[in-house]
C-alpha cells in the first residue's frame, strides 16, 4: 500500500519498519517479540497510531 495525500508518499513498508526500529531500540524487545501489528493513518494528522500485540500503543509522526 502506498499512501498519497499533501504532495506526500508514505510507503507501508516503511511505516512497518519505523515502528519495528521503536520495537525493538524504543522498547528494548527482540524483533521476533513483535507477533502482531495494527496501524491506523490519519493523514488528516500526519500521523499514524500503532498497537503492537494487542497491548503497546503508541503513534508516528507522517
């Protein structure tokens, strides 16, 4: 999925591997922790929310 709005491009991918980097330096986990991944675009916001296994929830800047 590629994401465009506002003159900008915001590749799935990359939102995925952002938070896996928060994951695992932010958090101090191992990759292989990380069971499940929902995230949630407000492009109106610039900004994507994050729930990693169901319980840790935090958000990205776009």
């Amino acid at each position: 999925m590629i994401l465009q709005f506002g003159g900008r491009e915001i590749k799935e991918k990359d939102l995925y591997e952002r938070i896996q980097q928060i994951w695992i330096e932010g958090y101090g986990k191992k990759a292989e922790e990380l069971k499940s991944l929902k995230v949630y675009v407000k492009p109106e916001e610039f900004t994507a929310y994050y729930v990693i296994n169901d319980d840790v929830t935090g958000s990205i800047d776009l």
